[in-house]
C-alpha cells in the first residue's frame, strides 16, 4: 500500500531531472478538481440568474454583452464604438 510519499526522479530531454512526489502531485490534482467543481456550481449560478432575467422579460444574450464591456477599460470601449460607428456610416448603414 502506498502511504502517498513516493519519491520518483524523472528526467526528460533536456536532462533537467524532477523530484515527483505523490502525494504533492495529488495534493495538486485535488485542488484543479476542486476548483472545477466550483466553477461549474457558478456557471450553474449564472445561468439560474440569466433564466430568472429572461423570465421577467430581459434578453439573456445582451445581458452577458453588457457584463463583458463593464469587464473592459472604458476608453477601449469608446474607441471600439467610435471605429464600429465609422465603418458603418463608411458603409452607408
């Protein structure tokens, strides 16, 4: 039985050797799983919060647009629409 303090010297093909450590190496495993868990509890946070948006009458897809452009730097933003409004008024829109 392995009480998860195995040792290993691994070398790969630059000759840099690795000490691996079982019980590191789980320690590190868990932790990604973990996090995985917790981000598909939020997204499954998200989508109820989008569901009762929708419900009341507001558009699930434009909600997700505005959070995405509050996450950016305003002048990008400004810039970006400034641009899109010249192309558009270039392409008689």
């Amino acid at each position: 039985m392995n009480n998860g303090t195995t040792e290993t010297i691994l070398s790969d093909s630059s000759q840099e050797v690795y000490k691996v450590t079982a019980q590191e190496l789980r320690s590190f495993v868990e932790r990604v799983e973990t996090l995985d868990a917790e981000k598909a509890g939020i997204a499954d946070s998200t989508k109820e919060v989008l569901q009762e948006a929708k419900s009341r009458g507001y558009e699930a897809k434009i909600i997700r647009k505005i959070v995405a452009i509050r996450k950016r730097n305003r002048d990008d933003v400004d810039n970006e629409n400034a641009v899109t409004e010249m192309y558009m008024s270039a392409l008689g829109m």
